[in-house]
C-alpha cells in the first residue's frame, strides 16, 4: 500500500482541506488573506498553453526504434552504430489545418513526428503520410495554411481553398491528387506510412555523402475511409484515431512500420528532370529502391498527455552527427521555423521539459543561459567558452565539418529563386492517376471526393480547377465536372 499523498500550496505548504475558502462570516466578503483560492484560480487561468500552428490536433505514443540491417556504407550515426540496437522514442501523429479540439479523421495530410533519444543527442524526424507536400517555395506556406481555414467572416471558403492552389501554387497538383483519393482519410494512424519528403544528406564514417529520403511502411496494411465514412466518424467519434492508437498499444497490438530509405548519389541527382530538392516530386522506385534499415514500434501510451504529447517539440533542426540537411528550401525554412515556434509556444528553454530534454547525453552550451523556466544554468561556469576551461568537443562533427570546406553553392551568389511551373510538374500527377486505375474504385473515389468539395465553390472556380486537373489527365477534370453536375441534381430531389 502507498503512502497517503501530502496536499500542499504550490509552495510545499500543508493544507487541511483544500474545498474551503476564507470569509467574513458565512455570508460575507471573500478576503485576500486565502492565498490557496487565489492560487487556484491564477493557476486555473493559466493552465492551457497556445495550440500548434498548425498541427494543432494529435496524439502520441512512446516506443523504439530497432535498426535491424547494416546500413553503415551510407550512415554512420549513433541510432545505427551496431545492428540490434534499440533506441527508445516518442511519436505524435496529427492533422494540419485544424484547431485543437476539432475531429482527427477529416480529410488531411496528416503529419508523423519521431524523437529519438539517441546517445549523441536528440534527432527528430518531423515526417508526413504524404510522400509530397503542396509547394516547394516556404514564402507561399503561411498563405497555404491560411487558405484552408475559415476566411475573415470565420466561414468556410472553398474560392480559397480552391484558388489558391490553381493560381499560386500550381506545383500542388500531386499533393492534391494523394489529399483527395482516399488516401487523404486514413482509417487510422497504424493503417498508415510515413514519408520525410525532404531530402536528406547522410555521411558515412568515410566522409562519403549520399541523398536520402525516409520511408515508414505500416505493417498493418494500407486502411482508408471513403468520403461518406470520413464525415460519419468526425459526428460520430471525433477522437477515432487517438482512441485506437490507445486501444491497439493497450492490447499489445502494437503499431508498428518497416523503416526503409531511397538512396541517391550527388551524380545521380544532378541527372534527374527535376530537382532533388523539390519536396512535391517523388523519386522513382525503379531506380531507388527501397534498402530496410529497421523497425518502428510503439508499445507504450502516455500516462500524461499535456506533459508527455501537448508538450512535445520536435524539429528538423535537431539532427545528430552524419545527418544534415539538404538544400531543399522548404527544408532548410523549416530549420528556423520550429524551433521559433516551440520558443514561442512552451519558452525558451523549452528543451528542458523533460519529453524534449536529451537525456542519454548532457546538454551543454554555456552560451544558453537564463530565461523563463531554466532548470540548468550551468552553475558558475563562464557565459562564454573561456580558455580556461576544459571542454570536450566531438571530433567526429568536427570531421564532418572539414568536409564542407571549400564547398560552392551557385558560385557563391544568392539567388532570387520560385519554381516555375513546366510540364513536369504534371508527370507524376499522370502517373498517380494510372496507379489508381489499378485498384477498382479508386480513381472514381478521387473524383468523387474532389466534387463533393468543389461543388461548394463558383462554376468559375470549379471551370479553372477541372482545367488544372485536365493537365495530368483530361479524364479527370472531366469525370469532376461531371459528378459536380450529378451531385447537384441529387441535391435537388
């Protein structure tokens, strides 16, 4: 049997009976003298923190990740130091667009975010279940995401939806096309892959650099709701997907996805028809196939979800030793953005909460020092890196620092740059749209999914957007406006 737990103020101080207040006789006046209702009350309207913009709505679980088959010729780092090795984890699953407390299964990408606690630091996979995104340009990203919110009057808006896709961000095409098959409603977060998108660049313990790009393929198989299934579940149990990622890891169904990777040579790359760091193309498996690397397993659900999920906070910046960033644009935005953001969300020490501290290695850097919520300052160590002291540097970063020396990147200019829309935008569009035709239904399921969503914009913009869907394949733009025109007559009826 445990020992009875002591209630006290915030301060340690015993209190015999929490539910009582102080007053002026039963009837009178509340007085400042009960510091424990003020507490209360000053704690209560504090105790929410700002939602995520976006990936507002998620849910998580802990686990490992077992790297399983050598893969030391393309990487060298800690999580693949030795075949069988486990690393533990957290990974939060999410929508984009909604706000919290809206429904987990509408029709979204859906992001798939991993920590890993490494023994050389935290690195974190801050991952889709899309292997595309809709643009490849950062600027265009908050008017994205601004978009697919309500408007100004706080109304749906599919002229803005709609348009924004067809007249700024042309290059969407693909996303869009996975976002409205019935890939865009998963069943469930098992029932789903897990995709980086971005390229990567990984470092062996040669100093030899490849592209990468990560795959997470469900063990579980491919699981989607249709239309009509998706909006019946958001009325009917909103948290559908967090509460079966709760029941599956408390049955020991255990989540659970292969983990592969797309290698490509800095040769290769420059041979492609597009670039390599364009985030709405994919690379053809014909030509990088998948090489398995491990597998990941969730086996453990939160006890807390606001300290253990709420307050997570991952980032592509965080990345240990042999992994860098590509020069993928939207990439290396997303290096200043998320850690901006969990500053401004949780503080700036907000690596100190103990679900984002890097526990397996000490974290230290005596230039971080004070703010809100700091637990380590370091004691009396110098604020600067003082010559007096002894410090420990790692020589393998510094190794791979010394790669980069000398490195051009467009002779040294910086260049104005936005992508410019050319037929091969539309190529893998075309290709997806063949893909579908092989699994009877699916491409009726895009067309149908796509009009019953468009049918709420203007003939004008439903014209423009049919046209834009004609540029993979004239069969859709047409089955679209087709089904638009049938949609409406059976509203009629």
């Amino acid at each position: 049997m445990t020992a009875p737990k002591k209630v006290t103020t915030d301060n340690g101080a015993p209190i015999s009976d929490p539910e009582t207040i102080q007053r002026i006789g039963s009837d009178g006046p509340l007085v400042l003298h009960d510091t424990n209702l003020i507490e209360t009350l000053a704690h209560f309207n504090r105790e929410f923190i700002p939602p995520r913009n976006p990936h507002a709505v998620g849910s998580g679980a802990f686990g490992e990740f077992i790297y399983d088959t050598d893969i030391s010729d393309v990487c060298s780092a800690a999580l693949f130091s030795e075949v069988g090795l486990r690393t533990p984890c957290l990974t939060r699953f999410s929508t984009v667009a909604g706000d919290r407390g809206s429904a987990d299964t509408v029709r979204d990408v859906c992001g798939f975010s991993t920590k890993f606690y490494t023994k050389e630091g935290n690195l974190d996979w801050v991952f889709n279940n899309t292997p595309v995104f809709f643009v490849n340009n950062p600027i265009k990203f908050p008017q994205f995401i601004h978009t697919q919110r309500p408007n100004s009057k706080n109304l749906p808006d599919f002229e803005q939806f709609w348009l924004f896709f067809c007249e700024n961000a042309q290059e969407s095409l693909h996303q869009v096309m996975v976002l409205f098959s019935n890939r865009g409603t998963p069943y469930s977060y098992k029932n789903m892959n897990g995709y980086s998108g971005h390229t990567y660049v990984w470092t062996n313990s040669k100093g030899e650099k490849h592209y990468v790009q990560v795959h997470l393929k469900t063990d579980h198989g491919i699981k989607n709701f249709t239309n009509e299934e998706a909006v019946k579940t958001c009325g009917e149990n909103p948290l559908h997907r967090q509460i079966d990622l709760h029941d599956s890891i408390a049955s020991k169904n255990y989540p659970s996805w292969t983990v592969s990777v797309q290698v490509m040579s800095f040769e290769e790359a420059s041979k492609l028809p597009f670039s390599v760091f364009d985030i709405t193309k994919v690379w053809p498996h014909d030509k990088f196939p998948l090489r398995r690397i491990g597998k990941l397993v969730l086996n453990e659900n939160p006890t807390n979800y606001f300290a253990q999920v709420e307050q997570a906070a991952f980032s592509p910046a965080n990345m240990i030793p042999y992994m860098e960033a590509s020069n993928d644009p939207m990439l290396v935005a997303r290096l200043l953005s998320y850690p901006d953001a969990h500053r401004a969300r949780l503080g700036k020490n907000y690596s100190q909460i103990p679900v984002n501290c890097p526990y397996k290695t000490r974290a230290y850097n005596p230039l971080h020092r004070d703010g809100k919520m700091q637990m380590d300052n370091f004691g009396s160590d110098p604020r600067y890196f003082s010559t007096l002291e002894n410090y420990e540097f790692d020589t393998k970063t510094q190794f791979l620092k010394n790669l980069n020396k000398g490195a051009k990147f467009n002779n040294n200019q910086i260049v104005e740059w936005k992508h410019e829309l050319s037929d091969i935008d539309f190529v893998q569009p075309a290709q997806l749209w063949k893909v579908l035709g092989k699994t009877p239904g699916e491409q009726k399921a895009l067309i149908h999914n796509v009009a019953s969503h468009l049918q709420n914009a203007s003939p004008t913009t439903q014209d423009k957007v049919c046209k834009w869907f004609n540029k993979a394949n004239v069969e859709i733009g047409t089955g679209i406006k087709l089904e638009i025109a049938k949609l409406q007559r059976s509203s009629k009826l």
